[in-house]
C-alpha cells in the first residue's frame, strides 16, 4: 500500500473564486470531489493531503481543471506528489501534474529518468 502526498497554492483569488472553491472543499464529503481536502484563506487556495486525508489526485486534478475552466481559462496549474510505498521502498516515487482547461498531464519520476 502506498501514500501519496502534495500540496498545491492558487493565490491571489477573486471573491467569485474564493466562493465557488470554498462551497466545493465543503461539499467534498458528499459532492462532485469527495476526496479533496483544502481551505481557502486569505484570498488563498492550500490543497494538501496527509495521514487524515488520503489523496486521489485525478480527482484534486479534475477539480483544479473545472476551476481553470471557469475562471482561468488560460492558466496552467502545476503540483508535485510524493509516493511513499513501504515496505516496498523501490516502488517509492513521485512526480508532477501539469492541469490546463485543456489537458491533465501526468509525469512520473520513473519518466524522467528513463529519458535521462
């Protein structure tokens, strides 16, 4: 079994953002992004998994992209991921998740170091 980790920032939101991301983190229990956990603070986006709040990053991925989609049409988001696989340390790894209105893109460590 393995843990993934991130954490992701959107800053300098908009009352209008604040509100629609603030009314979708509180309907994640039961709504459209059950398993993304976050806050809005101080005209501020702070997504983040731990221990408490596994993640599933196609779905915080599917919910960056609706909000680009609504508010920054012609904005790219990017967040890093850690996998943490014990005790099988060598499936161990991580990688980005680039997110436009257009397209999620996944690399993975394992990617980069077989291009390298």
């Amino acid at each position: 079994m393995s843990d993934i980790y991130f954490h992701s920032y959107i800053t300098d939101l908009t009352a209008a953002e604040q509100a629609w991301l603030t009314a979708e983190l509180a309907g994640c229990s039961d709504g459209q992004y059950p398993t993304a956990y976050g806050e809005v603070e101080n005209g501020a986006l702070h997504l983040y998994s731990d221990e408490e709040s596994p993640a599933e990053l196609d779905v915080v991925a599917e919910m960056l992209q609706d909000f680009i989609r609504r508010f920054r049409p012609d904005a790219t988001l990017r967040f890093g991921y850690a996998r943490i696989c014990e005790p099988n340390e060598d499936e161990s790894g991580g990688g980005v998740i680039i997110v436009t209105g257009a397209d999620i893109t996944w690399r993975n460590t394992d990617e980069w170091l077989e291009a390298a």
